[in-house]
C-alpha cells in the first residue's frame, strides 16, 4: 500500500447527493489532477487517488501482448533514394 502523506491538516468537507450517488465537494487545498479517480476503502476510511496516465513501461507491456507480425502482414516496399551531396557554401 502506497504511503500517504499529510502536507495539509485535515479538513472537514460536505457531503451531498448526485442522483443517487452520495459526492464529496473537495476543498481547493485538496484538488486532484485529471479527471478521474480510483476510490477504495481500507476499514472505514475512503482512499481516493488520481488516475495516471500510463507510462511508458505500461505502454511496452502491453504491445508485448500483441501477435508477433507474420508474412500475412504485407509492408510496402519503401523506395529509400540516397541524399544527393549539395553545396552549400
């Protein structure tokens, strides 16, 4: 479990309705990036985190799942013309 750290005192919020989801109006202090959260609960307290953007190691991970490429898979050929010598000077 990730260690957590209190820069801020804690602070009382409001409770309110959404629909029928019960919401918590967080203080500016508190204000989380992006806009999703993942929420859990340890006992009686509610942990709430930003959603991450994966990294690039969660990238590799999962191109690593992908099907090897097959001759099935046919690539143009690319016509690749050396650069000819210009003068610059």
């Amino acid at each position: 479990m990730p260690q957590h750290r209190h820069s801020t005192p804690p602070r009382e919020a409001k409770l309110f309705r959404n629909n029928r989801s019960q919401a918590v109006r967080i203080p500016v202090e508190f204000e989380l990036p992006g806009e999703k959260v993942l929420i859990s609960r340890d006992g009686d307290r509610l942990i709430i985190e930003p959603v991450r953007k994966p990294g690039l190691t969660a990238l590799l991970a999962q191109w690593a799942k992908e099907p090897p490429l097959g001759p099935e898979d046919d690539f143009p050929e690319i016509r690749d013309v050396p650069v000819r010598p210009e003068d610059i000077f």
